[in-house]
C-alpha cells in the first residue's frame, strides 16, 4: 500500500513544476532549476522521483 503524501513531499513536487519560472530571472533557469531540485531531492521520496521527471521534460 502507497503511503500518504505528507506536506514536505507535496510542496517538493509543487516547486519542481513552480520553479520552471526561474527562467524569467535565470537563462536557462527554467530547466536548471527544476532539475537541480530533481537531482537533490529524488531519492527521499518516488513522488518527488516522478513530478521531478515530469517537469524537466515537459520545460526540455
């Protein structure tokens, strides 16, 4: 059974697709920020592994 989705790895999901607009601040920021937080983040939780992987490609 899947456990629920606690605050800190719903708001890390929720900034991997937010932080797409860095790239208004940041060249390239866009994916760079997202995949930064991807990288970093992935292995703490399979939802963040997911919605990381999904806004990188989706900004690539």
């Amino acid at each position: 059974m899947h456990n629920p989705l606690d605050e800190t790895t719903r708001a890390w999901g929720m900034a991997c697709h937010l932080s797409a607009l860095g790239g208004f601040i940041i060249p390239f920021g866009s994916v760079l920020i997202p995949l930064i937080i991807w990288l970093t983040q992935k292995e703490k939780h399979p939802f963040i592994d997911e919605q990381g992987k999904e806004s990188v490609n989706f900004q690539i």
